[in-house]
C-alpha cells in the first residue's frame, strides 16, 4: 500500500526536500537503478511566478534525490509559450551552476512520438507527446497546487499528461495544446487527462502547496497561502488527497473519478494513508472556485452515458 506523505513549513524548498524524502522507501529501488531523471516542472506562463513552478521546489527536489544518485538531472517542460523564457525568468540557469550534473531541457524541442487523444464524438485524434520524456529512466512530476477553468484542479497527473503534449507552433508562435485537449466537452478532457498519465506514467509526483493557486486558474488566478507540500507514488490518491485539501471533492474531478473507477487508486480520504507533520484536517480549507465550476461538472452526465 502507497501512502501520501504531507509536510507543511516555512520553507517552500524546505518543505518539497522533507516530503520527497519521506516518500523515499517507495521509490528508492527505482531511483537507484535509473541512469537518467526528469524534473517535469509547469510552465504554463513563461512570466508570472504564480503559475508556474518556483525554483525552490526544483532545489529541494534535487536534494532529496541526490542524497541516493549521482545519476544525471535534466529539468524542464514543454513550456506554453517559450521554455528559454521560463528558464530565465524564475531563475532556472542557476541551477546548472549550483548544482552538479544538473541540465535544463526545453521540450518543445524534444523527439517526439504519435499518441491518440479521445475526442467528444468517440473517435481518435493523434498528437505527438514527448518521446524524450517518456525515456527518462525516473519521471518526477513537480506540480503546483492550482484550480483549473476546465478540470476543476490541476495537480500531478494534468502537470505530467498536458505537459508532455507537442501539437507544435501555431501562427503566433506558441506552444499551444489547447486546441488538443481543451475544446472537446468536460468529460472528454477529463478522460483525456487521465489517458497520458495512465498509459505512460511517472515515478513519483510532488505538489508544491507553499503558495498555491484559487479562482481563475491555471494561469490568471489569485495566491492562496497554504505553505504545504505533498509527495507520493500513487499519483491518484496523492491527487485525491491535494484535492480534499483545496476544499474540492475528490470525487467531482472526472479524471480521479475515472482513475479510480479502473482500479488506479482510491480517491476517498478513510481509505488514504496520509503520514507527515501534519493532518489533512490541520490544512484543509477552501479554495475559490475556478471560472466555469458548475459548467465543469457537467462531466458527470457526459461521462454516465459511457460508464
């Protein structure tokens, strides 16, 4: 059995290094065998700090894993708009400075390789996905604890599928995938959120909670201060668990809803083990609804039809 490890603090970095190492005897095998690693990160805005992944979640998990491998660390996203951007705006050159065998990777720039999204009419569209990140020997998914306008929350599992998506330029220049997996209906993007994770899944996921996301989300919403940090291998129950955390029901967010219908994990508090400094219950508050709350639920009914 998986647990869900919840750590909160007065340091961001602080915090993700604890969690990532209270995780350990659940991906330390894994971690020791791998001769190459992934921090995925999130940059949906390539300029505002909220959105996307701070650095000082990138150092502390850098250091919990470098306590158990000298192995290679590449850092990165296939950015929204502009990687390099990204890179230089939230202060991620420094990393290859600081820190020992450490690289940054754009991958929008990455090899690429065919995948099938569903769409609302039941048939098969192909993308390309990043064939670069799936060949990393260890996957780490370092989200950020943030609503979404179209799934309610966005953590590991939206961080790692949606991240990973190269549908290529459009005439602004812009790596967008929103025409991908945002304009089918709610229970669509919610399948198909979860059909990346699940046919090529990561080691261990991570959510930074230190200064989250609420309301108009993923991108244009307001801090909400939380100061915590998650960490686990099951990336549903880790989901489900943020998830209750925000105020939100685990349940009502068609991807775990779905997940773990097909047996991926449990997505009811009682029946999650979650360790740490402190109780789901200390932390647990109420984020403001994302844009589009009670249209989003709407996947319920679209997805009845094919349970």
């Amino acid at each position: 059995m998986s647990n869900v490890y919840l750590v909160k603090g007065e340091s961001r970095k602080e915090n993700v290094k604890q969690a990532v190492k209270l995780a350990e005897a659940e991906y330390l095998e894994k971690l020791k065998k791998s001769k190459s690693i992934l921090i995925k990160v999130n940059f949906v805005s390539s300029d505002k700090q909220l959105a996307a992944t701070h650095v000082d979640a990138v150092k502390g998990t850098i250091e919990a894993l470098r306590e158990h491998t000298d192995a290679p660390i590449s850092v990165g996203d296939a950015a929204y708009k502009d990687t390099d951007d990204a890179f230089r705006n939230f202060g991620y050159n420094e990393l290859e400075e600081n820190y020992e065998n450490v690289t940054l990777i754009d991958l929008n720039r990455s090899e690429a390789t065919d995948f099938e999204l569903y769409t609302a009419e039941k048939a098969k569209r192909k993308i390309k996905i990043s064939k670069t990140a799936l060949n990393f020997d260890f996957k780490v998914s370092l989200a950020i604890m943030k609503t979404h306008c179209d799934v309610i929350t966005t953590l590991s599992i939206k961080n790692w599928s949606v991240g990973i998506m190269l549908p290529g330029l459009n005439e602004n220049q812009m790596h967008t995938r929103c025409h991908y997996i945002h304009e089918d209906d709610f229970a669509t993007v919610n399948k198909n959120t979860l059909k990346v994770t699940k046919e090529h899944p990561f080691d261990l996921g991570i959510i930074d909670g230190f200064e989250a996301m609420e309301g108009d989300g993923p991108a244009m919403g307001t801090p909400k201060e939380m100061k915590v940090a998650l960490a686990g291998v099951d990336f549903v129950e880790l989901d489900a668990v943020a998830t209750e955390i925000m105020g939100f029901k685990a349940s009502d967010i068609g991807y775990l809803f779905i997940a773990n219908k097909e047996g991926m994990g449990e997505i009811e508090l009682d029946k999650i083990n979650v360790e740490g400094n402190v109780s789901v219950e200390d932390v647990k508050t109420k984020f403001e609804n994302p844009k589009k709350y009670e249209e989003q639920l709407k996947w319920k009914e679209q997805l009845t039809k094919d349970l």
